[in-house]
C-alpha cells in the first residue's frame, strides 16, 4: 500500500447563490496578467448550459480525458505515440474564441473626450489587440440563461433525455437551473500530467495539488487538450500553461484558497484524504457503472490503526493524518457519501465533488397545492423539476440510483430539521424516512451541522505544510526563482 | 574575405549556437517555449505548420543523414534511379517546406491577432527561413544530382570543421548559390539561442519512455515523523 495526503474539495451545489465572488478573488491574485486576462481558474457555470469554454463537457469535440483501451487505459487523443504527432498543430486545443476575447473599456475617452452635444461613451478595448472590438461574449454569457436554445439548449448532458423531458425542464413556469463553480479538480489521475510531453505539469507528492512548472513548460499545449474539464490555460504571451494552483501558497501558511475563503454562500470545504496511490491505475480503469464506488474505495479510513501505520511509513506527518481525521471531505464523500465527482467517466479520479443540488423539490405546485409532506413523497422524487437523467450525466455517469440515494438523505435531514423546529411531521416517520437511507439522528445531526452552521476552521481543515522541511527551503534561492510564481517575459 | 567567410563565421555561428543555447536552457528555462499561437488562429495553422514541419524535419534529416554517412549515401546513389528518387522525393519536400512557410508567414501579417503575438526576432527567423529554402530550391533545380555532391564536396568541408583543419579549396570553387545557401544555413544555427528557434532542443523525446503520471516532492518525507 502506497499512502498518499491529496487536499480534496466538496462544493454543496444547494447553497450555491451564483454570485461570483469566488471567480473575481481568485482573477485578482492570479490571473490579471497579460495573456491571462481570458483565464478564469475559477468559474460558476449555469446548468443546464454550454459552460466555459463553450461546450467543454464534449468530448467528442475536445478529446480530452482518458478513455479504455481493450483492459489499458490511454488518453483520448494524446499519450506517447498520439500525442507526439499534434506538436505541430493540435487539432482539438480549444481556440479564443472558445472562451472570448478579454476586453476592458475606453475610460479615458470619458474624460477626455472634447465638449459636445453627446454624451461620450467607454468603447469596449480588446486586451488582445488594444483595438476597439465587438462584445460577443464572455465567461459567463450562459449565466441564468436556462431554456434559451443558444445555450441551456444546447447542454451537452441533455443528449441523452428524452425530447419531452427537456421540454418539461424548459416550461416557463417550471425553469430550472442551478450554478456549478469549477475549479481545476486536482485528479488522482491527471490527464494534464499523463499528456504533458515536457513532464512540466507535476502532482506535488506531499499534498496532490497539480502544478506546472514554469521553466519546464516549452508550450506544446497538449494539457489544455487532454484536460476533460478544460482548466488548463494556454497564456499567449508567455507561450506556457497555467493552472489553478489551489492558491498552494497561502495553503502553505494555513490560509484557504481565495475562491474558498470569500465564498458567500459557504458552499466550499477543504480538507485531506488519504488515498492509496498503487491503486490509481486499477480505479481508474473499472467499467463505468463502477466508476462512483471504486473512486470512493480508493480513500482510505484516517481512522483504521493500519491505515494509520501505513500512512506513518510512507512518511506522512502525525498532522496531516490528524488532519485526514477532521477532514470535512472525509465526511461528505466516504461517511455520509453524499458528494459526487463531477463527470466521473472522464476516469481522471477528481478531488473535487460536488452534493447535487436538491432544487425546489420543497415547494412542488400541484393542483394548486404546496405539496410539503406526504407519505409516499419518495413516489414523486422522479418527478422533481430537474431530472435525475440530468444530474445522473453530471455527476454519476449516468447513475441514477446514486444520485436519487443522495438526494432522498439531503431531503431526510431536512425532514428532520422540520420536525424539531416546525413539529409538523411525525418522529417516527422521520426515522423510517432516515432508515430508508441508512441514516440515523445522529449523522442527521452532523450532516446537518456540517452543512448549515460548521464555522470557518470546521469547513476548512488544512493541514500544515512543513515548509521546515521543504527541499526548496534547502537549497539557494537564485535555483529555484521563477520556479513557483509567474514571471513577466 | 574568404576566411573570414567560409571560416570565421562559420566557427563562430557554431560557437554562438553551443554556447548561447547552453546558457539559455541551463538558466533560462521559462523563455523557451513553442510560443504556439494556435490558440489564436488554427485553421491555416493546420495546413502551414504542418506542411512546414514535416517538410524541414525530412530535410534537415537528409542533410545530417549526409554528413554522418557520405560514403555510404554516396555509394548508395550510384545506381541512377536510387538518386533520381531521392532527388525527387527530397525536392517534393522542399517544396511542401516552401508552400508551409509561406502560409505561416501570409498568416501572422494577416491575422491581427496573430500579429500581437508575434516578436521582432520573429521576422528574422522569417527572413534566413525563406532565404534557405529559396537558394535551396534553387541549388537543387540549377546544380542538380545534389545529394550525389553534397556527400563529395560539401560534407568533407564541415567534416574539416570539426577536425578543427578547415579546408575550404573545394568550397570556394562552388557556385554562388550553394555558397549563399550554405552560408545562410550557418546564419541559421547562430541565431538558435536568440530566437523561438531553440524549441527544437525542447523536442520532449523522454516522454516515449516517461510515466503517465508525474509525482514531484517538496519535501523531504524521511525528516518527517523523526
């Protein structure tokens, strides 16, 4: 056994506002650089929508992620031998105008602009070409734009629904949506990494973040191909590739990611897992419909005294397993496993996951009637405004078994909760609905806890980083300059 | 003249791509990349780039493939139709390589944002490009039968460099053109280290036997615990 620390994520979709706070914290540390203004590490999508790049979700346009080859797992359309044939030109790198061309305004024309009889006006400025251009989009044109045909329409995940589910999702009176932020996942089986010819792109060992090197980087573009969730970026002026960073330097001095700490609607948690590295490759490559469960079996128990053992011998520190202990994560993915990766056939093992959101199911309108508890509700859980068709693509390959599980527990605790504050419904059925899903009060309690009052140092748990320790802290500062941050050209 | 020329600039041109190129990879990695600008424009890429790089890749293979082993090339084109399919094959090349690069180069005046990419030394690597394969089509079509000469007169000269006895009596005699064409190939490699040109030393050839996955420490687990 192998034991690796990876710092995962969970966002809880259902607290999701889409206010984008996380996306401008993190453009103002990161990416307000030239040639990074189109980057967005951190974006919120609406779903149902075409995303950031357009359409990223399809693969049959972006050949990203890794696909089964006979019992072999090899990447879509890079690897050793693909790979080295699209140097010189890849056909299936998204270009700018899959994302948009950055722009800023003509601001001094307002002050400046000479007396007249009008009003001056701020044209928009490509940050491109410094000309003046055309708004045809941005990264988030899709933004509360369920049932326009240019984009919710055109989802990707509603290939598989039926014409007339997607009908029923798009009536006016019925519209739904819901925001789903993206981050670069931090896979346990980064297709960036597996298709980076320079071997530049790196999963740092301590912690599993995915990081490119800077000097390594010679620009052959083929992670921001291989990446199935399209968060790699290609930085036109500087000619190399940029990531999220997991803001790996306020990690290393017990701070939380900007996109995390800012967050408003407190959806984000942090913390460690402790997985099994010798297992990646076997996981990885189980048939689809075990995709969920295997990924979950790769986490190991901080808590089993021979996890712990192993853990010591492949020289994780005493804190970081005491972290894994009090990993919010943990919680949501192993115990009470309520969070799902997002888009788990890529078969990149993500270390970010996602609770589906609940919607309005609460406030369903039936003949002219709130329907709010009934005794057969589970009857009508098909019926929620979103289909679980729909989450099933998104979040469970397709497994809506998986994702029904998880939405009858969010809906049990909040049963729960409205027996003790409302007292409308009945103890015991609260508990028969709690034992459906193999729940008792008292992981209600802490899901409930966890999700509505856990405060800043329970939702983040990070573990320290032993900069004492640190190879680069060893060595001559003038070897390692411009190794970790971006250099200007 | 004729040392400085044949002799002086050609020591140096190597010299300058030895040195410059070690000193740009050694200390400065981060400014060496493809600098693709795919992510600006792909479709005449596709068509230039491609016809481009394939075309100079078999070219400059050819031209090496000649210098390691002339006796046995030059053996090998002694029967006539060997040669005549070389020459063919390699003057088809040539001009798949001419038609890429001018493709590349209609591309980045053209295309405005192209054009924002694009540096000044660039246009130079633009300039010795077109020159190259200019004099080079031209050799192979005016002074034909190159690959059975090349091996005879010009590969003892570079041989001569490196054995640090430099002769040049059988070069001064060729005509104009081969001289410009060899010579500009020298201006070339000089301008490796200053240019994007320097890619070509990035060519990732380790990653046909790397892992797929890359794990990089930063610190030293054994101290940990202890």
């Amino acid at each position: 056994m192998n034991v690796r620390a990876q710092i995962a994520m969970v966002f809880h979709l259902d607290k999701c506002i889409g206010c984008h706070t996380c996306s401008v914290a993190c453009k103002n540390i990161w990416t307000d650089r030239k040639g990074a203004e189109y980057m967005w590490w951190n974006n919120v999508e609406t779903k149902p929508g075409t995303g950031y790049p357009t359409q990223w979700e399809d693969q049959e346009i972006y050949q990203g992620g890794w696909q089964k080859h006979g019992h072999r797992l090899e990447l879509k359309a890079s690897g050793h031998w693909k790979g080295m044939t699209r140097l010189y030109h890849n056909p299936y790198m998204p270009n700018i105008n899959d994302y948009y061309e950055p722009f800023s305004y003509d601001y001094q024309q307002l002050i400046n602009a000479p007396a007249d009889d009008d009003q001056p006006t701020a044209r928009p400025i490509s940050l491109v070409t410094g000309k003046p251009m055309d708004i045809k989009g941005g990264p988030n044109w899709d933004d509360d734009l369920s049932g326009t045909p240019d984009y919710a329409r055109s989802d990707v995940n509603l290939r598989d629904l039926s014409a007339e589910m997607q009908e029923a999702m798009f009536q006016l009176e019925r519209m739904v949506m819901f925001y789903l932020p993206r981050i670069c996942n931090h896979c346990l089986n980064p297709a960036c990494v597996a298709a980076c010819p320079s071997g530049a792109i790196y999963k740092r060992a301590e912690d599993g973040v995915v990081l490119v090197n800077q000097d390594k980087c010679r620009g052959w573009r083929l992670c921001i191909s291989a990446c199935p969730y399209k968060k790699v970026y290609y930085n036109w002026k500087s000619g190399k590739s940029e990531k999220c960073i997991l803001c790996y330097p306020r990690l290393e001095t017990g701070q939380v990611p900007a996109c995390m700490h800012s967050c408003v609607g407190r959806i984000r948690y942090l913390g460690v897992l402790l997985y099994d590295a010798d297992k990646i490759e076997t996981i990885a490559s189980v048939p689809e419909e075990q995709l969920l469960s295997k990924h979950r079996d790769i986490y190991l128990d901080p808590f089993n005294k021979q996890v712990v053992q192993y853990a010591k011998d492949c020289g994780i520190p005493d804190s970081t397993i005491v972290a894994a202990q009090k990993s919010p994560v943990y919680k949501f993915v192993k115990e009470w496993q309520i969070a799902l990766p997002l888009h788990p056939e890529f078969r990149t093992l993500p270390s970010l996951f996602y609770v589906p959101p609940l919607l309005p199911i609460m406030s369903q309108v039936r003949d002219q009637q709130v329907l709010v508890s009934s005794k057969n509700f589970w009857g009508n859980i098909d019926e929620i405004r979103i289909p679980i068709a729909y989450l099933a693509q998104l979040f469970a390959a397709g497994n809506e078994h998986e994702i029904e599980c998880i939405l009858k527990k969010q809906l049990a605790v909040r049963y729960l909760r409205r027996f003790e504050t409302v007292g409308d419904v009945s103890k015991e059925w609260v508990e028969s609905l709690l034992s459906e899903v193999h729940l008792n009060f008292e992981i209600a309690h802490s899901m409930y806890h966890l999700t509505s009052l856990a405060p800043f140092h329970e939702r983040f748990v990070i573990p320290p980083a032993h900069r004492e320790e640190s190879i680069e802290m060893l060595r001559e500062t003038s070897l390692h300059k411009g190794e970790t941050g971006f250099n200007t050209f | 003249m004729e040392t400085l020329l044949y002799i002086v600039f050609p020591y140096l041109a190597m010299l300058t791509c030895l040195i410059g190129s070690i000193i740009r990879i050694r200390f400065l990695g981060y400014t060496i990349s493809s600098f693709s600008s795919q992510f600006f424009e792909s479709k005449l890429l596709y068509w230039g780039s491609r016809m481009f790089h394939t075309g100079i890749v078999i070219l400059l293979l050819g031209h090496l493939v000649g210098l390691i082993i002339p006796r046995s090339i030059t053996l090998f084109t002694n029967h006539p139709l060997r040669l005549v399919i070389l020459e063919v094959t390699a003057f088809a090349f040539a001009l798949m390589t001419f038609v890429g690069v001018v493709i590349l180069l209609y591309r980045r005046i053209k295309e405005p944002r192209v054009r924002v990419v694009t540096r000044k030394t660039d246009f130079l690597v633009y300039g010795i490009l077109l020159l190259q394969i200019i004099t080079g089509i031209w050799v192979a079509y005016f002074h034909r039968w190159g690959i059975s000469w090349y091996t005879t007169v010009l590969a003892p000269y570079i041989h001569s460099f490196f054995t640090l006895s430099p002769d040049i009596s059988a070069f001064a005699t060729l005509p104009v053109m081969i001289k410009v064409h060899a010579l500009s190939g020298f201006a070339f490699i000089a301008i490796i280290p200053f240019t994007r040109l320097i890619h070509f030393f990035a060519y990732p050839y380790h990653y046909f036997y790397r892992q797929y996955l890359v794990f990089v420490s930063n610190i030293n687990l054994e101290k940990i615990n202890h």
